[in-house]
C-alpha cells in the first residue's frame, strides 16, 4: 500500500493553511497577482503567486523574538513543518525516531541579495553571512521542532521536494526512521525573478499551462511538509491516515542543462519507475497533477511523455501551477498536499487559462474542477540539470 | 541485507591528489585565509565546448567523478548522488553581482544556470548520458554524508548496484572573505584556512580484491558534548565492532574550540593511532571525504602518511578505521570502515 | 561591414568562451549552431542580450533569434539595417 501520510501543513499564495488552500483550490480561485513583496525593475512585467504575509507578519505569527536571523525561506518553512506536525497531532518529537528532509533552491538568498554589500561592516546585516546556505533554513526548523537526528536537504532544483518525499518514504521503508517529516521551501526573490528573465520563460500575463499560445511561466513561492509514519506507529498510535505515498520514480534526462529533450525521456522514466514501485498499470491512474509549468518546452515534452506513458489514453490531468505559480524546489510537495486533498475530496482540481490545445498533440487538461472518484494520482516535478521525480498517491 | 564496498576513491584538493601516484609524499603546507585547490589539467577529462561554461567547482566534481568511475572500471553507474554545502558559489555570486551592478539589465543566463546546487550531478549524466537515479544533498557539514548515506540505502535495498557518489566545494570570492572574516573575529575560530576541493568514490554491493567495506555510518544534526561518547558506542554496537577492534581514528581536526569533541571521542580508546587532516586539505563543507579518501587509501595500501599523525604511533596491519566529523559542533558524522 | 563582422567574431569569441576558436577559424558564412561553431540555445540567449546591449536591438522572442544567428555574414546584415546605437 505505501508509506501512510499522517500530516501535511502548507502555506501558499492561494492560503496559508491546508484549509485555505483547499477552499481555494475548491473555489478556482488563483492566487498569482502583481508582486508586492520584492523591489525589482520587473515587478509591471511578471505576474507571481506570492505568500501574501510580509516577514514581520510571519514572525509575530509563529512568535519569534522580533530579532532574529531567519530568511525568508525558513520562515515559511518553519510554519509549514510545524502546521504539519500538528495536523499529525505530533507534541513531542523524541517518542519516536523522527527525521526531517527538507528542499529548496534558493536558500538564504532572499537576504543575501539584501544585504551582501553591507556584510563588511554592518553588524545588523552580518547575521545574515551564516544564513545563506541551503542547509540553514532546514537547520533552524529541525532545530525548532526538536528533530535532533536525521536531517537534511535536497537541491535539485524544481523536482528537490519531490525527492525529499521520496527520500524519506525510502527512509521509513528500510526501517531506518520511524516518523519522517519530508517536504520543502522557497521564497521568492531577485535572484530566481531575474534568472528566469535571462532564459526568456517567465510570462508577462497569467501563465496558462498545456495551452497552444503559452508563453511562459509564472513563479511563485511556498512552503509544505508532509508528516509521514510507519505502519507500526500508525497501528501502535491509531493514527488516522490521510493517504499513502505509493509510488515514486527519479530519473535524469541527461539531455540539456536547463532543457526538457523532445520526446520527455527522463519524465517518462520517473513516472515508469513510480508506476513499478506502486504496483499500478497506467490505467489505473486517476487523474495526474502535472508539472505543467506553462513553458513551451516543458509542456510539450511532459505531453509527449505522458503519452508514451498512457498510450494515448491519458487520464484527467491538469497543472495547479495556474493556481499556485511554479513555487520552484516546494513544487513538488504543495502539488503532494494537492494531491491529497484531491483523493480526500475526490476532487479534480482546474487547470486555469487553458483555450486552446496544443497543435503537436491536442491534449486538453481539465478546466474546470470536478467531482471524481479518485483512487490514485500521480503527480509530477522536473527540474534544471534533467531531474525528473514521480510520485504517486493513494487512497486512505 | 546487501554490504556496501568502496571500489574507488578520487579526491582533488590543496595536495597533490589527484594526479600524484604516491600518497601524501610531498607535503604543501597550508597558511592564509584561503587556499585553493590544485587543479588538474581539466582538458584530459572534459571537452572544451562543456569546459567553456563551467565554473571550478563543475570542473573539479566532473573531472573527479570521471576518474573515479574509471578508476572502478564503471562506465554507466546505476545511480549519481553528491552533495556539496555552498553549490555552485561562484556563479551564484557573479549572477548576484551582475544583477546588483547592471541594475538588473542586460543579464546574460549562463551564470544563473550553472548556480543550480545539481550542476555537478547534472553535468555527470550529460557526459555519460546516465538516466539513472540523480540526487544531491547541501546540508552544510554532512553534505556529502548524505550522499553516501543514500548510495548505502540504494544498495542495501538492492536498488543499485554500482553508485556514483562525491561531494564538491568552490571557493568563490566573497561569501567565502565574510565567512572567513567572522571566523577571525572569532578568536576560538578554525586554526586552517578555508579551501575547496571534490571527491568522488564508487560504491558497490559487489566485494572485489581492491574493495574497501563501509560496515556503516551514522550522522546526527546535533549531538550534546555530553552524549558524544554515548552515542558512538551506541554506533559500535549496533555494527558487533568492540572499541578495541578499531586501529585508527581519524577526526575533522581544524583547531577550533569545537575540538572537544574529538578529544571526549579519543578518551574512549587506547593507545589508538589517532588522525587528522584538515591541515591538509583546508575547512570546507565538504573536507570530509578528504579524509574518506584517506581513510581507503590507508587501508588498502596498508600506509600511513607521517603527515596525518596526530597523536600515537604508526602500527602495521590496519583493518578498521573509524572517521568522526562535526563543524562547529553540529552536523556529527560517524564512518567505520574494514578491509 | 568587414569591420562590424570582425567585431562580432572577438565579441562571440569572449561572451561565449569560446577559447579554442580564434576570430580567424570562424569564415563569415560559417553556421554558428549546429555543425558549425557548435552554439546552442543558451548561447543564443547570450547573443540576444548582447543584441540589446550592444546594439539597441531587442528580440522577445528566442524563436527570432534562429534566423538572424544563422552565420556572422546574416547577423551583421540584420545590425546594419536594424540598429539603435
């Protein structure tokens, strides 16, 4: 059956509890504006899906002390992993032996860009010299949550959170862990706004994935753990299970560094390997959260994938990034949690902005949300570096 | 439960490592605030058109990881994992620093494409047109150990047979003098210089007569000086290895008050040969399969360089190691080693 | 236009990195993708920005960049008649 998934906590554009952004993934409402957050020459030419929280909101929301040297990242972080703990009604973490695998991209750059020309001589910004690293955010949040043990982080790229489900999945599997919480986090930031404008991806308008005349991406931010437990614990501790991590894949494309190859190799591997480890024949899958990130490149190439897959009968699928924007190394685990509430509601959830099928394979994802019976979803990451990773959920 | 055995071990660094056949022979004696590595001809191991992008740190973990698939006679690995604490650092910085000076006009991408943590694993699977699985870890200290903790896992699980595993670190230019320049303030700072380097292994579930056994390893966030002890011998006992059954000890030795716990750790044994090797390869987040590499060597040339005693004396037939690191006392790794 | 040519051969030669080439292995009808110089998508980014920057001349879209990238003769030809500075 799968690793059970006893928790789950995020905090996105579209809410900032699983509440929120279920009301909000029900009601179609998307969460991608103007940026408000961030002082950058781009701000009238990009849309983004920004947490609308500022970072003093943030701090006096999970009661820090007003001077602390969190980024951005950990701060979303560490209200994600915690809201996370507590729907697993977790108190205390040292009953068990409990990990925590986190992800992100960009780290601590959200102040490094801030501050590295004042790290020379002002006091206040060096605090921030130790903060950039990927590892800092996962640090201060195991260390908050008092995970002592197991700790780590995952950087590749946009499939990073996805490899830490699957990390941790594999973790409980060997018996090595017995409570794992797994997910990741990434704010937005100059850095990422600007890349992305280097390469030409990023959308001036709502970005609307698997359409014809896509143009582009838009980015966006997030936090989302899941809490995942072994079946003794769950027998031993009457957990209620919300759904169970059944399937997962990671394979490279090794084709570009940045590109997805024409016929999606590396993604029709991930989801080959995920559909081996769950046991399942394609035709068994449900509805699928794709990546979808409404690039040209990558929604052709995931098409051409998820054909080869499914052989032309592709189940329902849509991107929630039309919802979300593409929330980069947290992608993988906001669209896990998506997944969940959509085997939880059975619930299909809408692929916004999509008018027209693409020419190469006239594909149609789901537009509207839709009530379904839903045993399985499969959902999607692929990232710079041909990182590609699979996951699939299933039923409680 | 499949074993896990190291079948090649590559490391480039502040020495001659990497190209030298000898082992830590000639000494470069490490002083300053930074030291960089000694780079091999990269031109023997990449292709000008992929060299051309590259920043030290792809070079060097690109180069490093071909020779040590070449060195286990592996041409496609099942499976390429690093992990490295600061990425790729220079490219990130020249981004962030053409963002700040052009105000965010005319940026070129090549520079926020090669910043990615996953360069280096990234440009391995290009170069061998490797599908395989593709991981990488950046947790400060343990980077790597992550790395090789989840090679160990693939091959426990028999989900791989053959791993690629490294850890990389460059050394930019100004992330690296601010870090270095709060150590200073610190007067219980690292006794070494910052450096940079990368090194790659194979790992395999197969024993052959050149391979190295990992009998386990263990890592921990935080670790209390006054659980130290414990939780080593916990460690040793969990694997039937006696306290007395280890002959060397090598330790992430860099001088700072942090050291304490490589001395709690020392007390447990006796009349062990101890080691160290930071005053060799420099602090960096990844230093410690520095001393991974050393520690294969050593066992399977059954030598030990003058250069890497610490205290105690240098005895024939060595057949376990035990290697501890931490960084500023946080991110613990325990490696025990056997031939 | 010889020396517009010439200029774009040193330019390419140091924004691409192109150390192994010097200006006079590249001939004015020499593809710069492909076969030829061995260019790719990212290099063609790079030469948009180059585009902009140095000449005035904005391309929004990567698919332009195809036709007017094909050899040093054609992407002279397109400075020449589109330039802003």
């Amino acid at each position: 059956m799968g690793v059970a998934i006893t928790g789950m906590g995020i905090i996105s554009a579209i809410g900032h509890s699983v509440e929120e952004n279920k009301t909000s993934l029900l009601a179609s409402k998307t969460g991608i504006g103007d940026l408000r957050h961030i002082q950058t020459n781009h701000s009238q030419a990009i849309k983004v899906g920004e947490v609308s929280l500022s970072n003093a909101e943030l701090t006096r929301q999970l009661q820090l002390p007003e001077v602390h040297n969190y980024t951005r990242t950990g701060l979303l972080g560490l209200l994600a992993a915690t809201a996370a703990l507590e729907n697993a009604n977790i108190p205390d973490c040292s009953t068990y032996r409990t990990g925590f695998i986190s992800s992100t991209t960009v780290g601590g750059m959200d102040m490094t860009e801030k501050y590295i020309k004042q790290f020379d001589k002002d006091i206040t910004a060096q605090k921030y010299i130790a903060t950039h690293h990927a590892g800092d955010s996962t640090r201060k949040i195991a260390d908050a949550l008092r995970i002592h043990g197991l700790v780590t982080t995952i950087s590749t790229a946009c499939s990073s959170a996805a490899n830490a489900i699957m990390l941790g999945t594999r973790l409980i599997k060997a018996g090595k862990l017995d409570r794992v919480v797994v997910g990741g986090t990434d704010a937005l930031s100059k850095f990422t706004i600007n890349g992305f404008k280097t390469l030409m991806i990023q959308s001036d308008s709502l970005c609307a994935p698997f359409d014809a005349h896509r143009n582009g991406l838009n980015l966006g931010e997030a936090a989302a753990y899941l809490v995942l437990e072994s079946d003794a614990v769950v027998q031993k501790e009457k957990k209620e299970v919300l759904a169970y991590l059944s399937g997962y894949g990671n394979a490279n494309d090794a084709f570009h560094q940045t590109a997805s190859s024409e016929n999606g190799e590396g993604a029709f591997l991930a989801m080959q390997k995920a559909l081996k480890t769950a046991k399942l024949n394609p035709n068994q899958i449900d509805y699928i959260i794709a990546h979808g990130t409404a690039t040209t490149n990558n929604d052709l190439s995931e098409s051409r994938a998820l054909e080869r897959i499914f052989d032309k009968q592709i189940p329902d699928f849509s991107s929630t990034k039309s919802l979300t924007g593409h929330t980069l190394a947290a992608a993988g685990v906001v669209e896990a949690v998506f997944s969940i509430l959509a085997l939880q509601e059975q619930y299909i959830f809408p692929n916004l902005n999509f008018k027209t099928p693409m020419p190469e394979t006239g594909l149609k994802p789901i537009t509207s949300g839709v009530k379904k019976e839903i045993q399985h979803v499969l959902s999607n990451s692929f990232g710079f570096g041909g990182n590609c990773s699979t996951l699939i959920f299933s039923k409680a | 439960m499949k074993k896990v055995y190291i079948h090649s071990a590559v490391t480039i660094s502040a020495q001659d490592t990497f190209d030298s056949d000898g082992f830590l022979n000639e000494i470069k004696g490490l002083s300053g605030k930074t030291v960089a590595a000694r780079y091999p001809n990269y031109k023997d191991y990449i292709t000008p058109a992929n060299l051309r992008r590259m920043a030290e740190g792809v070079k060097m973990g690109v180069s490093a990881a071909s020779k040590a698939l070449k060195d286990a006679e592996i041409t496609q690995p099942d499976a390429i994992i690093t992990g490295t604490g600061m990425g790729c650092i220079d490219d990130t910085e020249k981004f962030l620093n053409a963002i700040i000076s052009n105000d965010e006009q005319f940026l070129t991408p090549t520079a926020f494409i090669q910043s990615t943590h996953n360069t280096v694993g990234a440009q391995i699977a290009l170069g061998l047109k490797c599908k395989a699985y593709n991981n990488t870890y950046s947790q400060a200290a343990l980077s790597f150990e992550w790395a090789l903790m989840d090679a160990q896992l693939l091959l426990q699980q028999e989900e791989a047979e053959n791993v690629l595993v490294g850890g990389y670190e460059e050394l930019g230019k100004e992330i690296i003098s601010y870090r270095r320049m709060m150590e200073d303030a610190d007067g219980l700072g690292i006794q070494v210089p910052y450096s940079e380097g990368a090194s790659f292994f194979v790992v395999s579930s197969e024993k052959t007569e050149h391979s190295v056994e990992l009998i386990d390893m263990e890592v921990y966030s935080s670790i209390s000086t006054e659980s130290i002890q414990d939780s080593l011998k916990q460690f040793l006992t969990k694997n039937d290895v006696d306290l007395s059954e280890i002959d060397v000890f090598i330790s992430g030795r860099n001088g700072d008050v942090f050291d304490s716990y490589y001395d709690l750790t020392a007390e447990l044994f006796e009349n062990i040969t101890q080691l160290h090797y930071k005053h060799l390869s420099g602090e960096f987040y990844t230093a410690s399969p520095f001393g991974l590499w050393a520690a294969y060597e050593i066992l399977y040339r059954q030598e030990i360089p003058e250069a890497m005693i610490f205290k105690g004396e240098i005895k024939s037939d060595n057949h376990i190691i035990l290697l501890y690191n931490q960084f500023k006392g946080r991110d613990h790794s325990f490696i025990l080693l056997k031939r | 236009m010889a020396d517009l040519r010439q200029e774009l051969k040193e330019k390419i030669i140091e924004q691409l990195n192109l150390e192994e080439f010097t200006v006079a292995d590249i001939a004015d009808d020499d593809a710069l993708f492909g076969d030829g110089l061995g260019l790719d998508s990212i290099d063609a980014l790079e030469l948009i920005v180059m585009m902009d920057k140095d000449y005035g001349i904005q391309l929004t879209d990567p698919k332009e960049g195809k036709e007017i990238f094909k050899s040093i003769a054609v992407l002279a030809d397109y400075i020449t008649d589109n330039r802003a500075k």
